[in-house]
C-alpha cells in the first residue's frame, strides 16, 4: 500500500513538474493590470478637476462671480492637493499605497457628490479643498507602485500610463460634463453624477489594486521573479541602499537633481493646469464658442495630449532597450516637450480662427504630455525607501502651480482684458521646463553624505 502511494505521489509529481514550466515560463501580467487600473482611477481624478472648469460659464453665471472669484476658485482645489504631497508621500512609503490610493478614490467620490449641493461660492471653495485633500494619494502612492511593479525599464510606459489619465480626464471632462448638465439638470447634476461615477470605479480598482508581487495571490511565480530579478539588478549597484535611513530631507534639498526635478515638474504644471482650468473661457470667450462646441474642442485638445504622452512613454522605453542612454533619452523627450509646447502656444497669439487655435493646442499638448516620464524620475533618482517622499515633493512642486496659476491668469484676465500675457507666461515656462530637464542626472541617485 505504501508503494503504491508513493507510485501515485511520483506520478502526481511528474504531472506538476511537465505542467509548471509553461506557467512558469509565461509570466502573468497583473503589474499591467494594476497600472491599467491606476489609469482609471488617474482619468477619473482629472474629470473631477475638470467638471467645475467645463461647468464654470454656467456656475459664474448663477453664482454671478467675476473673473477674480473665478481664479480663486479654480485654485482652491489645489490648496489642500498641494499641502499633503509630501506628508503622503511619507506615508506611502511607509505603509500600503495600494490600501491608500484605493481609500482615497472613496474618499473624493464622496466630496465630489457633496458639492453639487452647495448654494455659495465660499462652501464651493470649502468642498473643492477638501477634494484636493482627499485626492492627494494618487500620484505619491502611484510612483511608489512604480518601484514596487515594474522595471527600470518598463517606468517609462508605466509613469506615462500613470500620468496619461490627466490628459484623457480632462478630454472626457468636458463631454461628460456637457452629458450630465443635459441629463441631470445643469452644474449640480454634473457634480453629483461624476461623483457617484468616481465611487463606481474606485469599488472596481479596489479589486484589481492589492499588495505587492510577493503578496498578491494573481502573480505567478515567473512574474514574481521577472520582477525580483529585474529589482536586485537595478539596486545591486546601490550604495545607498545598506544606509537608506541616513538619507534624509536635507540630503534631497542639496541635489541639483531634486531641484532641477521640481522646477521643471512646476513648469509643466503651470501650462497643464493654466489650459486645463481656464482652457474652457479661453474658447469660448476669445473664438466665441458655445459650451457643447467647448466640451468637444477640449475632447480633441487634451484626447490628444493621451496619445501624445503614452507615444512618448513608448518611444522612452523602446529607445532604452534598443540600448539608448538613459539621460539621452530623457533629455531629448523632455527638451523636446519643453521647446515645442512654447512654440505652438506663442503662435496662438497669432490665431485667427477657431479651428486654428484647437489645432495649435492639440499639437502643444501632443508634445507637453511627453513630460509625464517626469514621474519615472522620483524612481530613478531617489533611494528605493524614499520614493513616495521625493514623489510627493516634486507633485507638491507642481501643484503650487495649480495654486498659482490659476490666480494669476484671472487676475491678468481681470485686468487686461486679454489672454495675450497669460499665453507668453505659458510658452516661457515651456522653456524652463526645458532647461531643467536638462540640468537633471538620471543615472545617479541621491545619496547621503
């Protein structure tokens, strides 16, 4: 009976053992799903953002708020985003950013509903801060997860999936705006159903974004040691790793790198969010459109900010593994970015008609959105324990653009009368974004001295 049983073990065994080696040799691809499901949740954050923008004419209107009011408001959101960037960033480093950027979609899918029912500007103002609390998980705990799930070389696709969700949220911002104002009843409905909208999908990301390749019950074992590998070959260079703790803030604060990182991500955002929160008036005051002809020239501009940045994610990752140099690649991407972006927005001046200033804006954003490999930067210049925190102070860095520019633009609106200044603020920074990318090393990590 013994023989027999151990006759049946040895078959079983066999049976395994010419079975696993095909499992084993396919990796599972759950580190894309996940960053699919990290897209979602990124498109559905910007629409949040952008509904007010699109719904703005209307809400102006009711609330009859001028220029300035309007500017405040637009900001406001970016007033507690901005804020908890690096105390996020700390905590998800910390602790489990998959747990932290899925409570947080709840979180803003609620704040979002309650808006809608709000009757004066000051509570709008209160509730959009509150919103940007609450929002401010995604991109610190989304870098971390890059570090976590992919490769060095797979983070350009993956911070340009991460990232792309900007440009495609405030795309479908302004049709889904339009669609819900038309079927719930103006700007209150538009609030309240992207918020109910929101908690749908977080509940889906809920069950897509768990734990790590080593926890995660859906990875197989080639894909856990595709990664493990792929991990120990990044960091066995990695002098700063045996002292992680011993780097700290200062030692950030005194990188050229971390620096010319925040300057440049601030640059990129001051353009993003200008034309994302005041892209909308911009239309349909200055070329005279209507609120639907609006919501379909923002799906256009920003739909093709989408393709441009994941084509740029894709020709970074494919140039490095053709064997292109890291800070060849990038500088060239990002430069590039940089210069053409400010090209086509100083021309916009210079428009005549509609059609000509939606096309110099899709071929502004085509290139601008190239700038989301920033957010493989946090990854490959800081310590593997500290990549939350440098990602949340280079997006704290770059909201303060949200904070600023808004203000600005309205108060140069109020003033002028003109979009005339507010573009050349635009295209300048452009160039700055390109300058700092420039300044940046992506091959040598911050370390503690």
């Amino acid at each position: 009976m013994s023989n027999q049983r151990a006759d049946v073990e040895s078959e079983l065994s066999k049976s395994n053992r010419l079975q696993l080696p095909g499992n084993l040799n396919k990796p599972t691809n759950v580190r894309w799903q996940i960053f699919i499901a990290l897209l979602g949740l990124t498109t559905i954050n910007y629409i949040d953002r952008a509904v007010l923008s699109v719904a703005m004419p209307a809400i102006q209107e009711d609330l009859s708020l001028d220029p300035a009011i309007v500017g405040l408001l637009l900001s406001s959101f970016f007033w507690g985003y901005a804020l908890m960037q690096i105390p996020i960033g700390w905590i998800a480093d910390r602790y489990r950013p998959d747990k932290l950027i899925v409570g947080s979609a709840f979180a803003w899918g609620i704040a979002q509903t309650l808006t809608g029912f709000v009757s004066t500007s000051k509570m709008l103002v209160l509730l959009r801060v509150i919103l940007g609390i609450a929002e401010s998980p995604i991109f610190p705990s989304g870098a971390k997860l890059q570090s976590v799930w992919l490769t060095s070389k797979e983070r350009g696709r993956g911070a340009t999936l991460l990232d792309s969700g900007a440009s495609l949220g405030t795309a479908l911002g302004g049709p889904v705006t339009v669609a819900f104002m038309a079927w719930l009843g103006g700007w209150r409905g538009a609030l309240i159903g992207v918020g109910i909208l929101t908690i749908v999908i977080a509940f889906i990301s809920w069950r897509v974004i768990k734990g790590t390749p080593e926890t995660n019950p859906r990875v197989n074992e080639a894909e856990r040691e595709y990664l493990r590998k792929a991990h120990l070959e990044e960091y066995k260079n990695d002098s700063n790793q045996k002292d992680a703790k011993a780097a700290r803030m200062k030692h950030y604060l005194k990188s050229r790198n971390f620096w010319a990182m925040c300057i440049g991500f601030y640059s990129l955002n001051t353009i993003f969010f200008g034309l994302m929160t005041w892209g909308p008036n911009y239309l349909a005051k200055t070329q005279n459109l209507d609120i639907t002809t609006v919501g379909g020239a923002i799906l256009l501009i920003f739909g093709t900010g989408v393709i441009g940045e994941l084509t740029g994610g894709w020709i970074a990752d494919t140039w490095r593994k053709k064997g292109g140099k890291f800070n060849t690649v990038m500088h060239t991407l990002l430069v590039a970015s940089g210069l053409i972006s400010a090209a086509c927005i100083l021309l916009l001046t210079l428009s005549t008609s509609p059609a000509m200033a939606v096309t110099l804006l899709c071929i502004a954003l085509f290139f601008l959105r190239w700038a989301g490999l920033y957010w493989s930067i946090p990854a490959a210049i800081s310590q593997r324990d500290h990549i939350g925190t440098v990602g949340g102070s280079m997006n704290f860095a770059g909201n303060m653009a949200g904070v600023i520019t808004p203000i600005v633009i309205g108060f140069i609106v109020s003033s002028t009368g003109s979009y005339f200044l507010g573009l050349l603020l635009f295209s300048v920074f452009g160039l700055v974004l390109a300058g700092a990318s420039l300044l940046i090393d992506f091959t040598k990590k911050i370390e503690a001295v």
